[in-house]
C-alpha cells in the first residue's frame, strides 16, 4: 500500500472516532433541591462534580437545579445521592440525618414538608 493511503485510512479513522465520541446523548433535567445561601449553592453545585455531568447550575431564588449529564456514562439517581449526601434533600430523596445536622446552621432548612414520603 502507498504511504498517502495508509495516512489517508489513519486520518479518517480518527475523525470518525471524534465524530462519533462527540456525538454523545447529552440530557438535561431540572428538579428542586433545598437550600438557603450561596454556600449551599457551592455544595450541591461541587456535589454534582462527577464523570458524565456534563454541567449543574442550581439557582437560590427557585432552588432548582439544571444539571446536564450523559446517561450511558452516570444516571440522575446517582447525581441525586450524590447531592442528598451533600446534605440536601429533593422531592425523592432524602439527605442522611447526621449529613444534614453536620451543615452549618444557615443552611439547615426546615425538612418536614420538603419532600414526598
């Protein structure tokens, strides 16, 4: 085989594999998670720091979080958990107790109501 092909064969390769890895399922959810304060927003925000969450804004005014992931890579329960280990509750899921009582007090918001039982 002449050199120019096999560079050519090589070359092509190569940018059907970006092509295809770029070509990744990206989803994006919002649901609440409960907190009060910018510390809180730096927590769950670093929480959602794993491989495949692609991006996670949560806003302090709605206490709802975005956060954009790849499915094949990381499911939205265990970014929840990982948020709920945090310290910080959402409809369905639950941070542990000790978690909770461990953050400082002006980000301990009332829980009672917060989610569905």
């Amino acid at each position: 085989m002449k050199p120019v092909y096999i560079l050519f064969v090589l070359i092509t390769g190569i940018l059907m594999a970006s092509f295809t890895h770029s070509q990744s399922a990206i989803e994006e959810v919002s649901f609440k998670v409960w907190g009060n304060c910018e510390m809180c927003k730096t927590r769950i925000e670093n929480a959602t720091d794993l491989k495949g969450v692609v991006n996670a804004d949560w806003d302090l005014k709605t206490s709802m979080i975005t956060v954009a992931f790849k499915p094949e890579k990381i499911s939205l329960d265990d970014i929840m958990r990982a948020i709920a280990d945090s310290g910080h509750d959402m409809e369905k899921v639950r941070a542990p107790d000790e978690v909770y009582r461990g953050l400082h007090s002006c980000c301990q918001y009332s829980r009672e109501s917060n989610y569905k039982k």
